[in-house]
C-alpha cells in the first residue's frame, strides 16, 4: 500500500495548538507516517487496524478509548476530519487517513454461500497467503429447498468464522459483507435467482434472519450479540430488483412498475424482517427505479421506511455504480451533484463506486449537499468499523481475534456443507421405486453430461474457490469403480451433437446417470434467459440415451432457475429425476450418497417450475396477482394461476409421512380490540388491532408426523393456509409455518408450529394497507386440513357477562310497557 493524503492548510484540524505541542505532534506524525511506509514496502500477515497502543499518537484520540460510547468515539473521529478526508470516505473503497493512524478499507466483500474472492473488481478479500480457498456450500437457492433455519443460521455462522479468519490472516482489507441476496425469485428466467431463498417472502425472510445472525456472532434465537461483530452482513437488494438484463432492458434502466399491494405483501417483508428481527449492519439499494424513483434516492424507502417504520440503525449502500447511472443513464437528474444531492438527502451513506468522491466537493460549493448530511453518513460508517473491532488496537487480542486459519475449511465445515448438499437435493420422480440403487447388484455405470465432472459448475455464482470439490463423477467412483463417461455436450450449451460417441458407453451398464442442466453461461448476473428449456441439443441427449438404455434412467439436473422438463416427467424410460441446484463442493458426494440410499432425500422446492409458455410474458411485468380478463396468470405459487411443471414446496423421498392435526387450542381467533369502519367491509386493518392484540390472538398448531416407511429420513414440514373464500385479490394459499424433522422409520413426532393472524393470515389491500379478513380459514400440510374461523364479534368473558346484563334489562322493559299499558290507553303510550 503507498499511502497518499492531502492535507489543507486552512483545515489543519491541530491548528489551535500551541507551538510546542505542534512540534511534538509533528515528530509523532513523523514517525508514525515512516511507519506506516515502512510496512507499505513490506510482506506481512497483519490485520489492518487503528488504534495501536503502542503508537504514541493514537493514546490522545478519544476515538481510541474504547471505555467511551461508540457514538461519542465515533463522533471525535468524524470531527477531527477536513472536509477532503470526509469525501474519501464515502466510498467502498475508503481512503487512508495517515495522520490519525487510519488504514484504508475495503467495503466491498461478498460471502454468498462462501468467503468469496470476486476478481478485478472487489479487494476485500484475497486467497493470495496461508489461505488459498473457503468452504463452498451450496448456491442460496438448494440450501432454501432444505426448509431448515438451523442449517441456515448455522452455514451463515460457518461463513463468519471464515470470514474473520481470512482477516486475522492478514488477507482481508475489510470485514464487511454484502450478503444475504433477499430478492423474491419472481420469475424464472432472472439470472440471478439462484443466489436467492426462492419465491416465498416467508421462507426468505426466515432465511435472511437466520443467515445474518448467524454471519455476525449472533446466537440462533437473536438478541445476545452485544456491541462486538463478527463481520458484518448487508441484506441487498432494496427493494423489487429481480430483472438483469433481458431482451435489451438491463438493470440499469429498468423502472419497475409495482402495486403497492405487491410491496406490502410480496416484495417488501423479507426486508422487514432481516432488519426488524436479523439486525444486519448494512442494506444496499438496488440499481432500478421503482414507479419512476431510484431506489438509491427514494427518502420514503431508505430513510422514512427501513430507518423510520423498521428501525433499521446501520450503513446503507449504493450497488456498485448505482448513483452514477442515476444521471450518467437514467437521465432522473440535470447534473451529477444533484444525483449526489439526492441520494445523500434520501438516506444513502456509502457509494459503491467513485461518484460521491469525484462530485460530492462541488456539490458543497453549490450548496446542494449539506455537511451535515456527510457528518450523518460517516457516522454510520465508521460506527460499524468501530462495532467491527477495528479501532480498538491489535485485533488479536479483541473479540474473535483467536480465529486462526485452521478454522477455514475446517472439517466441521466441509461436513456442514456436504449436509446442507444432502438436505437441499430433491427428488422430483422415482417411478417404481428405481432409486436408491442396491450397491451390492451395480457393477458399472454410464455417466452422460456436460455437467457430470465440472467442479466449477458445482458451486455457482459469487463463490470462492473451494476447499475440496467433489463433482457428480467423482462421487459416483467413491460407489462404483467400472464406470465410463462421456460428457455428451462439448459445453453446457450443447451446442455440438454428440449423442452418437456418448451412446456407445450405454450399451452393456447396469444404469445410466445422466447429469445435465445449466451453469454459468446460461444464467449468471447480467444475464437473464429467454428460455426455460434445456440449452440446446441436450434434450434430444436425454431422450435417444434413455431410448437406448437397458433399463430407466436416472437424472440430475444442476441449475438455479426452473427449467421445463415435461418431456423427461413424461417419459417412461427416465425413471427417476433429481434436482441438485448447484450443491457446492460436497455436491457430487451427496449426490451419489442419494442415489446408492446413504442418505434419504428430503428437499422441497422453493420455487414454483413453470412450463415454456410462460416466456409469453414480459419479464419487465412486476404484477404478482392474475388478471383473467388480459390471459395474465400471476406470479408464484401464492398466485399463479397457470398450469406448472412442479408445485413449490414439492419433493419426494424414499420413505412415506402421514400427517395429522391435533386439536387447536381453539378454533375460532377473536380480533376486536376496537370499533372499525372497516368491519361492515368484512376485514380489518392490522395496524388498527395493535400489537397487543396481535400478539394475544397467536395460537400454537401441533401437527403429528409419522414415518411409515422402512428407511430412516428427515424432510420439512411445511403449513399452509387458504381462505374458503378465495378471490378478492387473496392468495391461493400462502406458507405460514415451517419445521424440520428427522424421523426412524416407523418412528412418529410431534411438531410445534405457531400461528400469528396478524401476520400470516393477512394480506394486502390495493392501498398496501395489511388487512385480515372475517371467516374461515384452512390450514393445511399434505392433504390434511383443519378449519379456523377470524370473527371480529367480542367474546371475552367479560362480553359475555355484558350479553347475559342485557336480557334482564330488556324484561324490565317490557314489564313496565305493559304495566302502563294496562292503564294508559294504547294511542297516548304511542303519542
């Protein structure tokens, strides 16, 4: 590092000390500076870091006494800074401020499903010293079909570890990482939905909480972190950001059109609930506009919504390059200070990119940013750094400082991944039962595909190099030594037939297992599909290959988004199909402990598979509800209404569960804390109720399950609920619990799940506004139902009592009528 400042006379914030003084810092500075080049010119495995004691310098800076409040350190420091060195911070890439002892640092990390390296852009991270690679656990969209918080808290805690390891090593210029990637999976063809938890604003809300907390040293259960970070999680991207570039229309430019029914229902919870229940350190605006504003410059989302309405108390981000294109390409501004201007006044604190540096001074000068809008920025970024440990001196004898390199791919985490591998996978068919294959009767196997010995396929996008990939082959070779393999496909785009050579290999195995699909050519950021089928020849691959095997043939399918294989659903000589997302470097292992019965398959899809027609439809059209009049079906399960390839939340295994409802504590949820004009209209606002009554009108649902099968397995157990009444804009049913559970054969549990009406039997009207609606209700898991009635009528004990009060004053009333009656003629008593 060659460290470069300026330093404006005029701004010398030691100005006002006396001469002596000066001398004396100024030796300090001295050699404090020599220092700092000193170890510039120099290889080391240092952390960088403020605050060294043993720096004569620092021990007057009330930033560095770690006894003071945050806000107070944080607030010296900022004061201390010229107006040039507050400009530098502002981006991901933050300056040095040699002559208070301040390295640079890099914002920019990511950790999707694994410390990752992301080359010529990003210099958070690298895998250049002791370190050479990270756990790589599978891509977001395999881990979300596992339906298990824990696994997900713990993956994220995984990641932590090696995250502050990577740092400890001397091989990290920042600790903050912009990860998890909460955007609803809307449509399949968006290239970036494999990096998603799915369609499901629940489950990727439940995702984005576990994972946080467990990336930043939280405990499962939340609340215990205290002031001291692991590293730091980022939930991106704020908000309906789910189109990269399709058909022309990138990113970049793209202005969603969304309801906001769609924002208060669909798009905007899993938002809600990483900030108000996962606490992450940062949120990054995404790139689009919506209803015609810049996510990076909308006041009502940054600051009126995630920091008013959610509380949110951390830094908020540009992606990289978001505020330039602001003017640069959507033309929202007349110059590039007032994209400055608005972005900064909108609540935004960090650019990723260079435009708050190069026009930030200027925006000064014309008067269109305040300091006091920097002064708040920095605050909220340098209280994150400090929160980080990185002002507190030398980080090995802070919190989290005895994290060593051992602790990067550690065994306790390639066993971490290859469960997550195992747990993701779904079986999507087993006609007459082909799989698991008995080990004992298969002595050879054909393997078929571009995607059978591809370790690079395996890990997806936004990854690390991984500590020790097994690819499908591979694990296959662990079971079976007589295979032979033929890729089928030059590339993944199977642009070249050759059917013909891989045909040759099929005549005389005992099974063929064929591993097709996708990677990242096909759906990647920046690239969106126009298809949902498989590239090119692969499908007449498929096809001829499983006409020509002895028996039915076995296939796996790596990808993230959905792809249309009616063909292979249809077809009598594919008899088993298993989808693996992209499994991570323990994926061909599992994959082949799946298929040889070591482990029993229990992945739910997170996504609904839609078939090829619906390429029809405009990805460009954010609508989430149908509209029958125009043919347009929805989006998702909750409101799709079209016909599908697979369900969300389908799966299969090798064993059979039967479910039954124990009797609810009760069946009817009273909602009438007050008088509602709404009543009449048959729902009510769930801001009207309040959380007290919010938070009485939750009820425990216990749900039995049974394994009746003769193998051992763990699978999710997913609640549903549904109106009787459907129509109105309602979903068709909607997730509302989900859990776990591991079960002997023959072996049956009890499963606890809750149910909060406010939250999960609500939806939104055309205002946004969240409503409940009076009537039944019905939860369901598999085919098992059980009925619930919202009545807004009161029914405490003390409304009854008031009930019972009435009918004595109504005979008393008529007692006294007929009393006078009986003396007063009739005509007078009515006059």
């Amino acid at each position: 590092m060659i460290v470069r400042y300026k330093l404006r006379i005029n701004q010398n914030p030691m100005r006002h000390l006396s001469t002596r003084k000066m001398k004396q810092l100024n030796l300090s500075l001295l050699i404090h500076l020599c220092s700092l080049l000193l170890v510039s010119t120099q290889p080391t495995d240092q952390p960088p870091f403020s605050c060294d004691s043993t720096d004569p310098l620092t021990k007057s800076y009330k930033f560095c006494k770690t006894t003071l409040p945050i806000n107070r350190r944080v607030e010296d420091l900022v004061s201390r800074l010229t107006l040039d060195e507050k400009i530098s911070q502002l981006v991901n890439t933050a300056a040095a401020i040699p002559r208070l002892g301040i390295p640079g640092y890099e914002w920019w990390s990511e950790a999707l499903h694994g410390v990752a390296f992301v080359a010529n852009i990003s210099q958070g991270i690298r895998f250049n010293g002791t370190i050479r690679s990270a756990t790589s656990f599978p891509q977001v969209i395999l881990t979300a079909a596992s339906f298990d918080p824990y696994l997900w808290y713990r993956i994220g805690q995984a990641i932590g570890i090696e995250a502050r390891g990577v740092y400890n090593a001397g091989q990290a210029r920042g600790m903050t990482f912009w990860t998890p990637n909460i955007n609803i999976f809307r449509d399949p063809r968006w290239g970036r939905g494999q990096a998603t938890p799915g369609e499901d604003p629940l489950v990727t809300g439940k995702y984005a909480v576990s994972f946080v907390r467990g990336i930043q040293g939280d405990s499962f259960e939340g609340g215990k972190l205290g002031e001291s970070l692991q590293v730091s999680a980022c939930c991106k991207h704020f908000t309906a950001y789910d189109l990269d570039n399709w058909k022309g229309i990138n990113r970049f430019v793209f202005d969603a059109n969304v309801t906001l029914q769609d924002l208060a229902d669909t798009y905007q919870p899993p938002f809600q609930s990483c900030i108000e229940k996962g606490k992450p350190n940062g949120v990054m605006c995404a790139y689009n506009r919506i209803n015609g504003v810049p996510n990076c410059a909308d006041y009502n989302l940054l600051s009126k919504t995630a920091r008013g309405q959610w509380g949110f108390n951390g830094y908020i981000t540009s992606d990289c390059d978001a505020v330039s294109i602001i003017y640069d390409e959507q033309g929202y501004v007349k110059e590039p200070e007032d994209a400055v201007a608005d972005v900064l006044t909108a609540g935004m604190d960090l650019d990723c990119g260079e435009y708050l540096k190069n026009y930030t001074g200027s925006a000064i000068e014309k008067k269109k940013v305040a300091v006091s809008d920097i002064d708040r920025a920095l605050h909220n970024l340098f209280s994150i750094r400090m929160r980080l440990g990185l002002f507190n001196g030398n980080p090995a004898k802070q919190p989290f400082g005895n994290i060593g390199s051992d602790q990067v791919c550690s065994q306790e985490h390639l066993n971490l991944a290859l469960e997550a591998a195992r747990n993701g996978i779904v079986l999507l068919k087993n006609d007459n039962r082909l799989l698991p294959l008995a080990k004992t009767e298969i002595t050879s196997l054909a393997v078929i595909g571009p995607n059978a010995n591809s370790s690079e396929t395996l890990v997806g996008n936004y990854a690390g190099p991984p500590c020790n990939p097994v690819t499908p082959l591979q694990g296959l070779q662990s079971y079976v030594k007589n295979i032979n393999y033929h890729p089928g496909c030059s590339t993944v785009n199977c642009s070249s037939d050759l059917t013909d050579e891989a045909m040759k290999i099929v005549k005389g195995t005992d099974q063929v297992v064929l591993v097709m699909g996708l990677d990242q050519t096909q759906e990647r950021e920046a690239h969106d599909r126009v298809d949902l089928v498989l590239p090119g020849h692969q499908q007449k691959l498929v096809t001829r290959i499983a006409s020509a095997a002895n028996k039915p043939v076995i296939l796996v399918l790596l990808y993230g988004g959905p792809v249309d294989i009616t063909f292979a659903k249809n077809d009598q000589n594919i008899g088993s199909i298993i989808w693996a997302g992209y499994p991570g470097e323990a994926g061909g292992r599992a994959l082949a402990e799946i298929i040889f019965g070591d482990h029993n398959p229990g992945g739910r899809l997170p996504i609904t598979w839609y078939p090829q027609n619906l390429t029809k439809i405009p990805m460009t059209d954010m609508r989430m509800r149908p509209e029958p009049s125009s043919g347009y079906p929805g989006r998702t399960y909750r409101f799709y209404q079209g016909l599908k390839v697979f369900e969300f939340g389908y799966g299969l295994s090798y064993t059979n569960y039967s479910y039954e409802f124990l009797p609810l504590t009760k069946d009817k949820v009273y909602l009438n804390n007050q008088s509602s004009d709404k009543i009449a209209l048959g729902y009510k606002s769930v801001s009207e109720m309040g959380t007290e009554l919010c938070e009485k009108s939750k009820l425990p649902v216990t749900v039995r399950v049974q394994n009746n099968g003769e193998m051992d397995g763990k699978h999710a157990v997913l609640l549903f609920v549904r109106q009787a009444k459907t129509g109105n804009e309602r979903p068709i049913k909607q997730l509302v619990g989900f859990n776990n559970v591991d079960l002997k054969a023959g072996e049956k549990a009890e499963i606890k799940l809750e149910l909060s009406p406010c939250e999960h039997l609500s939806s939104a009207e055309g205002d946004g506004q969240m409503v409940v609606d009076e009537g039944s209700y019905f939860l369901s898991i598999g085919h098992k139902e059980s009925e619930i009635t919202v009545v807004f009528s009161e029914d405490t004990s003390d409304a009854a009592t008031s009930k019972l009060m009435i009918l004595p004053r109504i005979l008393i009333f008529f007692y006294i009528y007929s009393f006078i009656h009986s003396f007063i003629p009739m005509h007078i008593v009515l006059k």
